[in-house]
C-alpha cells in the first residue's frame, strides 16, 4: 500500500479499548485525531478481560506494553459436577494475556496521548452529518465538532451512530473484581468455570495488578438471566453466596471480600454484526460494528484487531481505505461471530439438551487431535488471518506451524 498523499482530520467516538487504539495508532501514522468522551474524565468501564495473542500484537504495533499488567493464561478450564467439559490450551510460546480494563486503559491512554491527540469530552455524540463530503460532529448540549475528513464510532454499544439492530442475549453475567485470595489453590495461570447445565456458569480469572496496586487480582463473575440481572441491585449476597459455594466450594474464597451487590457490575450482552462497517466519511469500530457474548473472549481483541486494520487501510485514499477496511476484517468477524452464536447457548441458556450435547459428544471430541489445535487457534484469535491481505502477525504464524500441543491432563 502506498502512504496516504496528506494526513487526515480524524475524530473518533468513545475512549474505550477500540478508540484508544484508533487514536493512538491514526495518531503515530500521522494523521490529527481528535479523540470524543461522553465522561468528563475518561475512565474504564467493567472487570476482567482476556487478550488473546492477537490482541497483544496490536498492543505491540502501537508500543503498549501491557504484559507487566496482567496474568499469563495458558489453559482455559471447566467443569460441570465432576465432569471436566471445557479443556483448551494455548501455545506455550503465545499465552492469552488476562488483565483488568483499568490496566489497559491507563496503558492505551498513555499511547495515545503520547501520539498527540487533542481531547473533546463532557457530551455525548448524537449524530454526524454529512456535508460535502466530511461529516461535523453534533453533541447533546455542547457545540459541534469538526469537519473531519474521517469520523470513527467506537463507541460501543451504545451507539447514536451506528444502525445495527442486535439482539439481546438471554443471559448476561455480573462482574467482581477482587485480591486474589491468598487460601485458594486455584492455578493462576488459567480461566477457571463450573457449570449447572447452562443456566448457572461460575469462573474465576486471574487478571494480574491494577494501576498503583501491586496486590494480585481476580475477575469474577456469575451468569444469570437477563431478567434477573434487572433485580440484582436487590440481590440478598448471602443467599448468592450460598448457591454459589454449593455449586462451586473453591470459590468460596473469592467472595469474601464482595459486601453489596453494587461490588459487582450487571453485564448484558447482544448479537450483532453490521454487513457494511462504514459509510462515507465514517467507520464502525468495535462493539458500534459488530457484538457477541464474551464466551469465546474475542469482543477486546476484535477491537484492537479493527482500529489496526483501519489504520493499514488509511495508507489508500479515503474512497478506497474504508471498503478495503471492511474486506480485510470481514472474515475473520463473520466467523467468529457465527462460532460464538453457536457455543454460547451450550454455556449461558435456559436449554437441557445442549449442555448434554456440549458434555457427552462436544468434550470428548476437543481432546482429540487435531480439534485440540483447531481450539487453540480458536481462543487465540488465528483460526482465520485476522487481517485479510497481510502476513500478520508473522509470530504469531509461525509459532501456530510449528506448534506441538502440550496439554495437561491432571483432573482438577
């Protein structure tokens, strides 16, 4: 690709994972971004996330180095009684990386800052028109923005921009986030979840230190119907604390520290994609383009993995960056997006026969050679080139050819 002829005029919704990788990678190439939050202050919302090795390469593009952050994730594990129906491995050489929003944030806002970026916040964006082929930025109560050459919408879910119509999940989770306690003999280096069927799904991820904290950490979280999460902040904690330790003794540990409901964050989830991630003079990004559950850990990366592509594509003029935007993310996006509607009813639904399905026929096949590869390149993001038309990353390529399984086989 060749170099874009001048630097563009950039803003870019929302200061969360996506567009704080978009403004620092727009930013390094050159171009002048103008990065809009609806917050006074930016601030990361939510607990836990796993960034799988193609997430940390993009980290790597934009010189975050988030690695000193967060805990290494070699093996994602699960039960349901004593049955182990969940048993994937990554790459020694390419672990996930779990680490706390709060950690990522601060290390994404440094980039982008770092590459001199000019903040707009305290308003939320509600429309972009279009007028002569840039778009102005209109804000609830505040004076419009712009023009810009490109507008970016990274702002998740809650999008004024974007026309997905998603639709809701049946199951959501709530979210904790505690010291990792120093009684439990959890392993530190996996995701651990135990199961009742599909409707109740227990997990523990280590996520390494918070900002100015050293203490380790832990993400927990508890799946409920979406119904139920309405009601949560009227949760008695006792009597939850109760059905959880019955489901799952070992994590009794964990919960000691949670006093109110309001220590844990009610998420919802949706499922979406939109067909066409951009329009004239502007881009989705992130959750604006494209949601799912959290089953398969991909929604951070995805992110990260849009605002490098659109970058690379911003190399072409801007009638041709944001078509090649869509192409080169198309596949991998649509894949996973199918994969998660698969898998996630057999976690997080109201259904007997697909966790009966997801115990007796799907566990003992993933243990088999070679679904156990095809499911480590599945949580790591490389099951399809995540950026079509690029030898990206080369590493991460590389290590997947020459891989030898290693998986453990100890019952937990």
């Amino acid at each position: 690709m060749s170099i874009h002829p001048t630097p563009l005029s950039i803003g870019i919704i929302g200061a969360g994972i996506g567009g704080l990788a978009a403004a620092a990678l727009c930013a390094q190439a050159g171009h002048r971004v103008t990065l809009i939050e609806r917050f006074v202050t930016p601030q990361p919302l939510g607990s836990g996330l796993v960034l799988q090795p193609v997430g940390l390469a993009v980290l790597d593009a934009i010189g975050a180095e988030a690695r000193s952050f967060g805990a290494n994730i070699t093996q994602m594990l699960g039960h349901a009684g004593k049955r182990r129906v969940l048993d994937v491995a990554y790459h020694a050489d390419a672990p996930g990386l779990a680490i706390h929003r709060a950690s990522l944030f601060a290390i994404l806002w440094q980039a982008a800052n770092a590459a001199g970026i000019r903040l707009e916040t305290g308003a939320a964006c509600i429309a972009a028109p279009l007028a002569a082929g840039k778009r102005m930025i209109l804000r609830d109560g505040a004076s419009p923005l712009g023009p810009f050459d490109l507008v970016v919408d990274a702002s998740g879910a809650g999008s004024k921009l974007s026309p997905m119509q998603a639709r809701p999940l049946g199951f959501g989770a709530v979210w904790g986030t505690v010291p990792w306690p120093a009684d439990s003999d959890l392993p530190r280096h996996q995701l651990t979840q135990h199961y009742q069927a599909a409707r109740h799904m227990a997990g523990v991820l280590p996520i390494g230190q918070l900002p100015g904290n050293p203490t380790p950490h832990a993400a927990v979280f508890w799946s409920l119907p979406r119904a139920k999460l309405d009601t949560w902040p009227n949760q008695d904690l006792r009597q939850w604390k109760a059905e959880v330790t019955r489901l799952w003794p070992q994590m009794a540990p964990f919960l000691t520290t949670l006093h109110s409901p309001t220590d844990l964050t009610p998420a919802r989830y949706s499922h979406g994609t939109l067909r066409r991630p951009f329009a004239e003079a502007l881009a989705f990004i992130g959750d604006s383009a494209h949601r799912a559950s959290p089953q398969l850990g991909q929604g951070a990366n995805m992110a990260l993995l849009d605002a490098f592509a659109l970058t690379q594509a911003l190399r072409l003029p801007l009638g041709e960056a944001l078509p090649r935007y869509a192409q080169m993310r198309r596949w991998h996006v649509r894949s996973y997006q199918a994969l998660s509607a698969a898998f996630t009813p057999m976690y997080q639904s109201a259904s007997t026969a697909l966790p009966a399905l997801r115990d007796h026929l799907l566990a003992p096949l993933a243990a088999l050679w070679p679904i156990n590869l095809i499911l480590t390149a599945l949580v790591s993001g490389t099951l399809l080139p995540p950026i079509a038309g690029m030898d990206w990353p080369k590493a991460l390529d590389s290590t997947a050819q020459g891989a030898s399984l290693t998986r453990r086989k100890s019952d937990a």
